[in-house]
C-alpha cells in the first residue's frame, strides 16, 4: 500500500498497533472517503507479526459470509484439522458438521482461543443483534479491530456492544496535511495545469480533507475541469452567503417596519402628535435606508 495515503494517520496507526500488541479491542470510527480501509489494509503487515491475522470485509448482511472469512483466515494459517489442497471443499467438509450458523460461530470461536489471532474487520457497521452475541465472542478470544461509520453507533441495542472496543476516528486532513498529498499525486499521475498553484487551490477546496476524493479528483479529472468546478462552487457559496444575511435581517427589519407603524396608530389614537410624528419620520428613515441595506447584500467582484 502506498504511503502517500496515510499523511496526517500516525497517530491513529500507532494506537492501533498498540492496541493490537496490548491484546485490545479498537473500534475505528470514520466517514465514507476518510482513508479507513486503506489504513487497515496498509497496517496488515505490521499487524501479521503479532498473531494470525484474518481479515474480513464485513459482518453482515449475511453472518454465513463473515464465518466463512474467519474459516478462510483459519484454514490459511493450519488452524484447521485435516486440512488439504483445496480450500473450498474443505469449507463445505467442515460445514456438514454443523446446522446453524450458531454453531459454525462456537466451533471457530473454539479454533481461535489456543493461538493470538488479530481478527480485521473492514466494516462492522451492518452487525445485526443476532450476530453480536458472537461478536463479544470474538472479542473476548481475538483481538479485533473494526471499521465503522458514525452512524452505526445510534443503531438501537448497540452501545453496549461498543464499549467492549477503544475508539479511533479518523477526521478529514488538515489544510497542511491535504496539500502535502495533493503534491505526491501531481508528481505520481504527472498532472499538468496553467496555473499549479490555482489547480491546487481547486483540488483542497472541492476535496474537503477526503484522502480518497484528493486521490480521485487528480487522478480522474482534467485540471481545466476541476478549475472551473471550484469557480461554480465560488459562486455558489457567495449566493448562499447572501440568502443567509438576507435571512438574518429579514426579522430586524419586519420588527423596525411593525414599529414605526403600530407608534403611528396608537399616537393618533391617543392624540400624540409628537410621537405621532416621530412615528412618521423613523418610517421615513426606514423606507429611505432599505435601498441602502439591500445595496450592501450583493456580493463583491472578486
């Protein structure tokens, strides 16, 4: 795996292997795009020296898959009895044996309890509650590490379950740490634009600290194309600015407006002629400032 994708994830990668060498459960929580397989995939190495390492894409939908990962991860390693040649009907040799995948999940976890294995988990995010019984099973005799998107946490019935892990999140790169990777990838895909340094711009803003869309923006559009993105995008938030300070001052004016009117009412009613004309010259003040108001909405030329 290539190094330019984890600038900015020492930190996150050094608790991970210290979680690993400390027999610890790491949950490693990050949005779609932030670089979480990537990590994984890049630490296997590392990971390989303290133990068996299985790696699993998921947990579900379909717990059948997630076992037969964890049999795959066995049967590399010879963990399994009378294994052969032929890894596929070794599998279907050694699920005859079993009914349910309940008991599948208690043979391997029996399997994993005599050696250190470090189970990898891509993505725990679809665990269901039947299969998390055996997932704190796996946790107790393994030393997992799970990759999850936040929203996973707010499942219903899950938060117990969480807390058997460390967490580890994986936030976007800064301003500094997403440059550092747009100038590898300019160099690896040989990108050629008029102005780099307008290119780069382009690239940040649209990227938003995503390792992945950094990698995908360079890799799959012209900088003529994303230039002229970022442009659009410019100008779209200069709108957007806009509508909110008109938002903002909608109510400021709607009260200065009922005001002036509601003083001119009462005033004649009463028979107050000063703050009857007073009423009528803040009124006044009101209709001849709006133009001026609404002048200072409109977005500047850059």
């Amino acid at each position: 795996m290539k190094t330019e994708q984890f600038i900015g994830r020492n930190a996150e990668a050094r608790t991970l292997i210290a979680n690993t060498e400390q027999g610890r459960a790491s949950l490693l929580i990050a949005e779609a795009g932030m670089g979480k397989t990537a990590l994984l995939e890049f630490l296997q190495p590392l990971l390989e020296q303290e133990g068996i390492l299985i790696y699993a894409e998921r947990v579900g939908p379909g717990f059948t898959a997630f076992l037969k990962q964890i049999f795959e991860g066995l049967w590399e390693a010879g963990r399994v009895e009378g294994k052969s040649k032929d890894l596929s009907e070794d599998y279907k040799t050694w699920s005859k044996h079993y009914k349910s995948n309940d008991e599948k999940a208690a043979a391997l976890v029996a399997l994993c309890e005599t050696e250190k294995v470090i189970l990898v988990i891509d993505d725990a995010s679809g665990i269901s509650p039947g299969s998390r019984p055996w997932l704190i099973k796996f946790v107790e005799v393994c030393t997992v590490i799970a990759g999850i998107e936040p929203s996973a946490l707010k499942k219903n019935g899950s938060k117990r379950f969480w807390k058997h892990f460390d967490e580890v999140r994986l936030g976007p790169l800064s301003k500094a740490e997403s440059l550092e990777l747009i100038e590898l990838l300019i160099s690896k895909y040989k990108v050629n634009a008029d102005d780099m340094e307008i290119y780069k711009r382009a690239v940040l803003d649209l990227a938003q600290g995503s390792p992945f869309e950094i990698n995908r923006l360079i890799k799959y559009h012209s900088s003529e194309a994303l230039v002229k993105s970022r442009e659009i995008m410019s100008g779209s938030e200069i709108f957007v600015e806009r509508d909110v300070k008109q938002l903002a001052l909608a109510p400021l004016l709607f009260i200065i407006t009922a005001f002036a009117i509601a003083g001119r009412y009462i005033a004649r009613v009463q028979g107050d002629m000063d703050f009857y004309v007073l009423s009528a010259i803040l009124l006044g003040l009101f209709i001849v400032a709006a133009p001026l108001l609404r002048m200072t909405l409109k977005p500047r030329s850059k």
